[in-house]
C-alpha cells in the first residue's frame, strides 16, 4: 500500500473550494435618538448662550413634509402627547355614552391640578361608581398649590383625568379594574391599537410613563402621521374627542399654559405637550407639527410654536417661556 503524507495537498484538494461562511442574518435595529438640529437659542446681550436640539416635522394639509429638521424615523415615546389618541380608544369601548365634552377633554389632559380640575376627575369616577381611591397613577402635588404641608395625592397628579378614563372604561366593560394599567388589560389594548391605526405602524416598545400607564413608542414620522389622521379623520370618535379639547382647553392643561393659551388664541388648533418635551399640533384643514426636544427640555417651546406655525400661515400671539428677564429666546426655524 501506498502511503501519503496527510499534510501534502493533492490537485484535488487543492481545486476543493473553502467551504462558504455562513452570512449573518440582518437584524432589526433601532434607530435611537441623536442631538438633532438646534431649534432654540437662548440669547444673552446678543450671545448665544444656550441651544436646545431636536427634531421636527410639519406636514401639510395633505399629510405630505413641508420642513424636516432632524431624522424623523428614529423611536421615541410621545408620553402625553397622545393623550386624545388614548382617549379615542376609550370612547370607541363605550367612555364616551357616560361623559361630556367637558369630562372627555380632561382625560385627554395634563393637568395643573386646580380644584376645578380634581372635582372633575371625582365625577369621572362617579359615573361608575368610584371614587379616588380607584386611582393607580403616580402622586403629585399641585403645579399651583398655595396650601402649606400639602401632600402629594393622585386626584391632583397631571395624569389623574386619563387615569380615571381607564378605570371608567375598564369598568364599563367589565374588565379587571385592578390591573388597568398593564399592557394585556384591554383599556390599554384598545389604546394601543388606536395608535397603531392612526400611525400606520406597529407598536413592539413599550414602556411605563412616569404615571404608571404604558408608554408605547413610534417614529418621529408615525407620530406625526397619526396627528394628522387624527385631524382630517371623519370618524365621529375622533372628531368628538378633538372638538372636546378644543371646546374646553382649560381642561386639556391650564390657565396660562401654552396648550391651553394656543387653542384659545387660534381657532380650530389643537395643542397637546408631552414630558421630556415631546409637542403636537395640529388644525382641522390637516396641517400638523411635531417635535421632539433631544435633551427632554421644553425651554422656548411657545416661540417654537409660534415658529412653527408661521410655516402654515397662522400667526399665534408670542408665548415667551423665558423665566429670565435678562435673556431672550430664538428660534432657528
């Protein structure tokens, strides 16, 4: 027998390919947040001292980009910011048969808390039978509070309106009251779904907000989108609750705020902020704005509004959220 060295290569095994590497499967990335394009200069004796980035969108009438600074296809949580979108969801399961238009523009709120706003709340409640002590969400005291030693409660906390729809919503149907505020309870599947809808996207990141609710994250894109729809839709459910927010701002936020100040000096528009300085708006002609401020600092963001607005044609009175008299804000837009 004839032997060979194990090591010497033959023209046959030389001629052998390399067996391929296995290609690596494409994952789904996602796309996070980055600084952005400045929207905001804080201006002191004609220097810039300050610059908030972010990123924005405005549509026009026909859901199509008229300016984009910014990515617009990144994830981001819009918080409060939709709010009306939620409520829709809760009006579509029977929310709306047991409220006015006054009640329904408080669940879509952020509330400063008056009295007036924690009244309401209780009779949100009522109309299921509940009182306060149903609420699940985060406490907080007052944003304007003239009481020494008060406490923090849930009543007052801004997110107690949309809370208390939950609970009345859940009731309503008969679903677990307890657990309103897990992503399986159906209130906040409906929820969800409504989103999904009006964004034209699905919903795969959720989180919890600062009240305890679900968060559910969408493009910068989708979010506007789902504004937009949200404007132009003829669906009763989203016109009844778009109508309520704009009848009652007072409601949605509070006097002097600029949801509330913006919806009552331009007709038709509707305002809603979200934290870490999240805003949407929009008009019943389809015109819409969205933002996302990268540092989650909502400085400067009536004259962005008022900037904004500008880009379609509407002229909103300033709205100058500068606490220091000796400094000015710019905007870049």
């Amino acid at each position: 027998m004839k032997l060979t060295n194990p090591n010497k290569r033959t023209k046959k095994h030389q001629k052998q390919k390399k067996p391929q590497k296995p290609q690596k499967t494409k994952r789904h990335t996602i796309k996070h947040i980055t600084c952005g394009r400045p929207l905001v200069q804080i201006i002191r004796n004609n220097t810039v001292e300050s610059v908030h980035c972010g990123h924005l969108l405005i549509l026009d009438g026909n859901g199509n980009i008229k300016l984009s600074l910014g990515k617009n296809d990144f994830i981001l949580y819009p918080r409060s910011a939709i709010k009306a979108i939620q409520a829709s969801g809760m009006v579509r399961n029977g929310l709306g048969t047991i409220l006015d238009d006054e009640l329904l523009a408080l669940v879509c709120s952020s509330h400063i808390g008056t009295l007036e706003h924690q009244n309401n709340v209780k009779r949100i409640l009522a109309k299921v039978d509940l009182d306060e002590t149903a609420l699940q969400n985060t406490p907080f005291l007052p944003m304007i509070s003239n009481i020494p030693d008060e406490k923090p409660t849930s009543l007052a906390a801004p997110c107690s309106g949309k809370h208390s729809g939950m609970i009345a919503t859940a009731k309503l149907n008969n679903w677990d009251i307890t657990t309103y505020k897990e992503p399986n309870n159906p209130v906040q599947i409906a929820c969800r779904k409504e989103l999904e809808f009006l964004s034209n996207e699905q919903i795969t990141n959720i989180a919890v907000d600062g009240c305890g609710a679900p968060l559910f994250g969408v493009t910068l894109r989708g979010l506007g989108r789902a504004i937009h729809n949200l404007m132009v839709s003829q669906d009763p459910v989203h016109q009844r609750v778009v109508n309520a927010c704009r009848a009652f701002p007072i409601m949605v936020s509070g006097t002097g705020t600029l949801p509330t100040v913006a919806m009552e000096s331009v007709p038709g528009l509707f305002v809603k902020t979200g934290a870490e300085a999240v805003l949407v708006a929009g008009l019943p002609s389809g015109e819409t704005i969205v933002w996302k401020m990268s540092d989650g600092i909502d400085r400067g963001e009536g004259d962005l509004l008022k900037a904004s607005l500008k880009h379609i044609g509407i002229d909103m009175p300033t709205f100058n959220t500068s606490r220091d008299l000796d400094s000015s804000i710019r905007t870049t837009i």
